[in-house]
C-alpha cells in the first residue's frame, strides 16, 4: 500500500505541515515497508493528539479512550499506540502494524495469517426531539456512551445553527466493556449554559457486544429530564 490514498482524506483532517513543524517527529516502520512520522501533542485545550506527517501535509487525530495503550481517532482513521508499537487504521480497510525506529516489525506467517481484529467500534445514530421548536445557533450536543459507570467516551458538538434530527458517531474500545457488559448512550443540548433538552434515560448502544443503530428521543428539560 502506498500513501497516495491519504491525500484523498477529508480537508478538515488536514493541516499544513508547518503547524506542527514544532513537535517533535517519531519515524515508525510499518510492515508493508512504508515509513510514518508521527509527532505528539496535546491542543489548545490540553488534550493528547497525534499528528501524522505525509509529504506536505498532515492529519490530526485527537486522543480517546482505550482500555490499554493510547488511541487516537477522526472519523474512520485510526491509530493505536502502545510503546514502540503503533497499528494504522486509514479509514479504507487498511491496516498497517508499525514500530518505531527503522525497522519493520516481523509478522510470522503472514501470508496465512487472517487479520486480527479490531477492538474499536463505531457508535453511531441521530439525536432528535418531537417539540416543535428550533435550537439557537449557540446549541450544544453533548453525547456520553457509558458501559455500567464507566464512561467511554464524551463527545461535545457545537451545531453552529444545526437542527434535528442531529448524526454523531464515536469510536470506543470494546475492550472497556468487558467480556459481557454492553455500551450505553445518553444525550443532552444545552445553550448559554441552560439545558434545553436530555434523554429520559440511556439508549443501549450494542447487543452481545456489537453496535447496533441508536436513535435518541430528547424530552424537553422541564418534564422531568435528568440535569
């Protein structure tokens, strides 16, 4: 595989190479003897992201939960850090095991081998409302996907003058769930500061571990909605 798919990505994951010319850029080897940079941060915010460097461009991809190492995701791409290793998701059903330094890691039996699974899974679905009533350009979404009380992911979306039905989506690692735990989802639109309207409870998410479609139904907060 070479790189010249990744140029096709989404503009908003790209960014000109001197915004990150700072960081400072890890060289990892990956086992279709292609070569990654990669360089870590953390944005304006404070939070962890991954910076992958190709030719004269380079896609972001902030950090999320995973149950061991670090993940880092935008949309459909992908990266898994744990030590020296690194596994390259592109988004095109492309993976790509990697190791940091020169040299490529050594997969036995390649050949013969099936490719190993993914623990990451996409949660995705649409948050809507029945009240006939339009949200203010300052609305904000905010999505948490939960497995018992453990939280998994926490996603916050400016709507910008957005109305329903909303889409979101997330990724999160299976392997936080546990062997027989399921993947809950919860939502909430808040403007100024005020909730306007939340779930009336959480919208199960997966069935025996797999993602299933999530379509939210959000009450208006003053009937009894959670705050």
């Amino acid at each position: 595989m070479n790189l010249c798919p990744l140029l096709a990505l989404p503009l908003v994951l790209l960014l000109p190479l001197s915004a990150s010319a700072s960081d400072e850029r890890l060289a990892y080897t990956c086992d279709n003897g292609s070569r990654i940079d990669i360089s870590f941060s953390a944005d304006i915010s404070g939070r962890p992201q991954a910076t992958l460097h190709f030719a004269d461009q380079a896609v972001v991809l902030p950090q999320v939960p995973a149950a061991s190492g670090a993940l880092y995701r935008s949309g459909d791409i992908r990266l898994a850090t744990k030590g020296d290793d690194a596994i390259f998701e592109d988004g095109k059903n492309n993976l790509r095991r990697c190791t940091r330094g020169s040299v490529a890691p050594v997969m036995p039996q390649a050949a013969t081998q099936p490719a190993a699974a993914s623990s990451f899974i996409d949660i995705a679905g649409t948050v809507s409302y029945l009240t006939r009533i339009a949200l203010p350009p300052n609305a904000i979404l905010k999505i948490r996907i939960q497995s018992g009380q453990r939280t998994l992911a926490d996603q916050r979306y400016e709507l910008n003058g957005a109305q329903v039905p909303i889409p979101f989506s997330a990724t999160v690692d299976r392997d936080l769930m546990g062997k027989k735990a399921n993947a809950t989802v919860s939502a909430r639109i808040e403007a100024g500061g005020k909730l306007l309207f939340a779930s009336a409870k959480p919208t199960p998410a997966t069935k025996n571990g797999q993602p299933i479609p999530v379509d939210i139904v959000l009450k208006p907060a003053n009937r009894g909605t959670p705050r």
